[in-house]
C-alpha cells in the first residue's frame, strides 16, 4: 500500500500503457473474425452502382456470384464487358453448365432456391446482362440480385 | 553491458507487443472486405418454351405504365420525355393507386387501406384500374447503361415498399428490413402486399445502340 501510494505522489508522467496490447489484440481479433479473405481473384472492374431499396438475403450459403464488367487485364482478354464466374472468364453459353455446378454444391433441399447476386459494373451496358439472365432463364436459376451498395437519399 | 544487469528481472518487455498487433491490425484492416449481400432482388420470369408461343394478354393500355431508355440514357416516361429518373417513384406510386376503375374486389381493398393511402386515390380514367391490373412496364435498349436501368428499377420498388410500409404503419426501410422467418414479420409482410402485387415488367431490350 505504501509502495502504491509513494509511486503516485512520485508523479511520474507516463500513460500506463500495459492495456494498449489488449485493445489492439480485441480489434486485431475483429478483423481477423470480420475478415474473408478472396478466394477469388476478380478479373473485371467492378464499381457497383448504388440504389436506395437494398435487401438483404437470409441465407448466405445459396448465393452465387457473377462478376460483370470489363476486364482488367485489357490487353489480354480484350475491352468488352465479360462475365466472371469462379476464377475464370467465361462466355455466355457456359452459364447454364455453372449454374448447374453451382447447384451440385448446395444440399438437394435447397436447390430451387439458388440466388444469383449479379455484381454489376457500372460501366456494362443493359446488351450484356441481359444475355446472361437469358441464360440464367434456361438454367432456371431465376432469382437474381443485383448487388448493389446504400445511396444516401437526397430528399 | 548495461542490459546484460537487466538478465536476471523476471518480467519480459511488453512495449512491442502493441507494435507487432498494431502490424497485423493494419494488414487486416487493409485486406478485409466486409462482404455485403445486399442488393435489388428480381424474379425473372421461366424460359420461353419455344414451340409455345407467348401468351397473348389483352391488356388496357392505361393499366401498364411505360418506361423506355433508350442508349442516350433518356427516358420517355408514359410518352413523355425525361432526363433524369429522379423523382420516377411518385410518378409510379401516383399510376400503382390510381383506382380509375375499381372491381369488387379493388373496393374491398380501398376500404382496408388507410385514409392516407385513400387520399392518395387520384382516380384518373387514363390511368391503372386498380393495383391489382397495374404493371409497371421497364424496357430498354441492348445499350442503355445498367447504372440508369437499376435506378429506375429501383423507383418502381422504392413506389411498391412505400405503399406496402405505408399500409402496415411502419416505415419503408423497417418493411424491407422484414424476414419473413417469424410468424409477426411474415404476417405484417403479407399484409402489406395483399391484393397489391409487385408487378414489374422488365422487357427483353432491343437491340438498337448495343452490341
């Protein structure tokens, strides 16, 4: 006790600073829960346009994505819009075949309720996306979201 | 030498313990990306069986509510030329409760709204007989933008979950916040859409302006 109180009226002017590693560790613990690390490499530019009517889906585990845009690496894969699915560039008649893997994936229950979250660039034109949702129709795979982030209302 | 004294203090130095967290903080930071499901949903309608040709609806021209963008990103909205998509939202709400000519059943439903979703009853004779006819009709070119197309799709939802949230009493964000997946959510959900369906129309684009 006398010991504590000596130190105190010795004023020593350093913060302790012992519970520093603690508060950084529960952050570094948050980002480390938070975090999902890419399993994919997106090949094309993806600025997702923002919109006001977001919802959200319950079940994570029955979406799959679709990347659309133009292609980073331009000068190998060219300056059109493609479609992204997993790791790969692919065209639009190969959609049906993904769908179809994609849904070997979920448990049998579930597979009628497969969502497909488009994520958009801006840039793509309606020419494009229409023709993988032609074919989203013929894999019946006919619940689409398109990704889309929170603009804030200018009333 | 003066650390060599040190050897013997049992207590380990603890004041790089927050730099090395700090390190990794800052990578976790930089590579995480807080996945975000969100999104406009859309049902696309089933696949055309070829050797059927499609159904040939009669519709009143009054009850469907036109929207075309063209590849310049211009509208023409019921005939008329427009901008900007701005502002779309009431024009569609205005079309969706118009209740010009209302059946039966649309009376029935008149009656189970609120009054401020009655005085909202504008009963135009050129415009939707009743909610349960009116469609909202999207179409567009194979070049128009996709950012135009989804914020005008986004104002037909924007004019539905109004009418919805505004039936249940709750605000519109609180509605499309509901799951579904309790009894009270589902039921406050289907109450809202009752007799209201979200009809939608996106057309096939054509294909000028595209490629």
């Amino acid at each position: 006790m006398a010991k504590f109180r000596k130190k105190k009226l010795g004023g020593s002017d350093q913060i302790n600073t012992s519970a520093l590693p603690d508060i950084i560790f529960m952050l570094l613990f948050f980002f480390m829960v938070t975090t999902v690390l890419r399993e994919q490499d997106v090949l094309v530019d993806q600025k997702i346009p923002q919109s006001t009517q977001l919802q959200k889906l319950q079940n994570k585990t029955l979406i799959s994505y679709i990347f659309i845009g133009k292609p980073k690496n331009t000068s190998l894969y060219g300056s059109e819009p493609r479609v992204q699915a997993n790791d790969v560039l692919i065209g639009s008649p190969e959609i049906v075949q993904w769908v179809n893997q994609e849904r070997d994936k979920l448990p049998e229950a579930d597979r009628g309720s497969i969502t497909i979250s488009m994520k958009v660039d801006k840039e793509v034109k309606m020419g494009p996306i229409s023709d993988v949702q032609t074919e989203l129709r013929n894999a019946d795979a006919r619940k689409v979201l398109y990704a889309s982030t929170k603009k804030l209302d200018q009333e | 030498m003066a650390r060599s004294k040190n050897r013997m203090s049992n207590e380990i130095n603890a004041g790089s313990m927050a730099d090395i967290a700090f390190l990794l903080l800052i990578f976790f930071l930089v590579t995480t990306t807080i996945a975000s499901d969100k999104g406009i949903l859309n049902f696309l309608p089933p696949k055309q069986d070829p050797n059927v040709p499609p159904p040939d609806i009669k519709k009143n021209e009054r009850n469907i509510f036109n929207v075309l963008i063209n590849a310049n990103n211009d509208l023409l909205v019921e005939g008329e030329y427009r901008r900007k998509a701005e502002g779309l939202d009431k024009d569609f709400k205005e079309f969706i409760m118009n209740f010009g000519a209302p059946d039966e059943d649309a009376v029935a439903l008149f009656n189970s709204l609120p009054a401020s979703l009655q005085s909202q009853a504008l009963r135009k004779p050129d415009s939707s007989d009743h909610p349960g006819e009116a469609v909202i009709s999207i179409k567009t070119n194979r070049g128009t933008s996709y950012a135009v197309f989804l914020e005008v799709f986004d104002n037909a939802k924007r004019a539905y979950f109004d009418i919805y949230a505004e039936r249940v009493g709750i605000t519109a964000d609180e509605y499309r916040a509901l799951t579904g997946d309790d009894e009270a959510s589902k039921a406050l959900q289907d109450k809202g859409k009752e007799g209201i369906p979200m009809a939608i129309s996106i057309a096939e684009p054509d294909k000028a302006g595209g490629n």
